[in-house]
C-alpha cells in the first residue's frame, strides 16, 4: 500500500518530514510547497492510491471529506468557506499521482477554474 518512489508517500511515511495541519491513523494534511492560496493544504491518504479511480472503497471518500471538515476547523477557515479540488489524470492536471485533496482558502474564489 506504499510506493517507495512516491513522494507523498515518502510524506506519509515520515522520510520527508512535513508539518501536519491535521492527521490520524488513515490521513496526513498538510501545507501545500506552492500554495495558490493564503491557504493551501493537502489532505492525503496515507495508502497509496494513485489517483481517485483506484479508490474502491467509497467509505475511504467519505472519511477524506470528513478529515477535510476537520481540517478546515482547525485553520479557522470553515466558517468563510474554501475550495476542495481533487486533479484526475492527465486532463485534470495531476501532477503527483497519489490521491490528495487540494483544500484551498483564505480568499475568494474564482468560477470557472482554468
Ligand atoms: P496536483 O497537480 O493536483 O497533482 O497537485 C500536486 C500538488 O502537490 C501541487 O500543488 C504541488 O505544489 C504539491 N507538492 C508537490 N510536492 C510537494 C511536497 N514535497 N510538499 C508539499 N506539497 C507538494
Ligand atoms: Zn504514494
């Protein structure tokens, strides 16, 4: 359930060391290295599912989401709102090929993204 080339999992793992926002047994959250936001964090799984079509258990979808509430608890952000956004494959513009949950807040929002 870890791929040892995988950054986030490398992450997940603690080979590289991040400074969690948020995390339990299942789920790491974390500041993103290039925020596009005041506030940008990514919620990860700490198994490895390459992107959001090999998750087969929808119950792991759900307590990704719930560790989000969590999450965006914690930064203070829940009650003014935020962005989740998960890329898919190449046109959803996936670049690290480990399923996460970008968490985007702290200003408003444009619609479409890009
Ligand atoms: P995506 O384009 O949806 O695959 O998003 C990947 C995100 O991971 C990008 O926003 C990157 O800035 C972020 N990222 C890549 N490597 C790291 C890292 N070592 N620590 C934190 N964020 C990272
Ligand atoms: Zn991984």
């Amino acid at each position: 359930m870890t791929d040892p080339q995988c950054v986030f999992c490398q992450i997940a793992t603690g080979q590289i060391p991040v400074d969690p926002v948020f995390q339990n047994e299942e789920f790491l959250a974390f500041r993103d290295i290039n925020p596009q936001a005041p506030v940008h964090v990514l919620v990860i799984p700490k198994a490895h599912y390459p992107t959001l079509m090999e998750v087969n258990d929808p119950q792991v979808l759900g307590r990704a989401l719930r560790v989000v509430q969590e999450t965006v608890t914690l930064l203070g952000i829940d009650r003014e709102g935020f962005r989740t956004v998960i890329n898919c494959r190449a046109n959803g513009g996936q670049t690290v090929f480990h399923l996460h949950i970008h968490v985007l807040g702290g200003r408003h929002m444009q619609w479409p993204p890009g």
